[in-house]
C-alpha cells in the first residue's frame, strides 16, 4: 500500500501546469470574445460619440424614436429639430441615433 501512495505523490507532482492548461481554453475564449465583440462596440461607440460632437446647424439626423429632422440650434445637452415646417421639437443630443442622409442614401440605392 505505501508504494501506491508514493506513486501517487509522484504523479501529483507534475500537475501544477496541467492546472495552467485548463484555463489555456478560457483565456482564448476571453481573446475572441475581446476582439469579435468588445473592441468593435467600443469603437462604434465611440465613433458615435465623436458624430454627436460634431453637429451642427442643418444636418439632417433620425432620433432613437425615429423622428427625422433638421438641426436648427444646438446646445451641449440640447439640439432643436424642425420636423416639419414650422414644427420645432427639443430632444437630448443623446437621443440623436444617426445622420438621415446615410438612410436615405441606402433607401435609394435598394429602390433603384
């Protein structure tokens, strides 16, 4: 019985990287996930980010609601929309989803 138990410790021994490669798997799971998921949002993110600093008076932008409108004043938290002659409405700049004219070139381009 006690060479059992010695060969048992002997086998133990080695085992300190076979502990290592077990989380091998998990580790480049994580990598994957980092650059399929993470890195992109984060740099839509931040390019969203970048559009919404640099609005200005006339662009044409969508609403996260949906709403399409013209830019007639900006201040840093709010933007002024007119939506339709005459018809102004204030939203937060967060609120400011994309520019209407990337939609509406796309919406040409599948209808013709």
């Amino acid at each position: 019985m006690t060479g059992v138990a010695w060969a048992a410790d002997a086998a133990a021994a080695p085992g300190g990287m076979a502990g290592f490669a077990q989380f091998v798997p998990l580790i480049l799971i994580f990598v994957v996930f980092y650059f399929l998921l993470i890195r992109p949002q984060q740099k839509r993110a931040k390019e969203h980010q970048n559009y919404l600093t640099n609005l200005k008076r006339g662009d044409r932008v969508i609403t996260g609601g949906g709403i399409h409108g013209v830019i007639t004043s900006l201040t840093d938290t709010v933007v002024t929309l007119e939506i339709a002659e005459n018809v102004r409405i204030k939203v937060s700049r967060s609120a400011i989803a994309g520019s209407a004219t990337d939609t509406d070139k796309v919406q040409t381009k599948s209808a013709g």
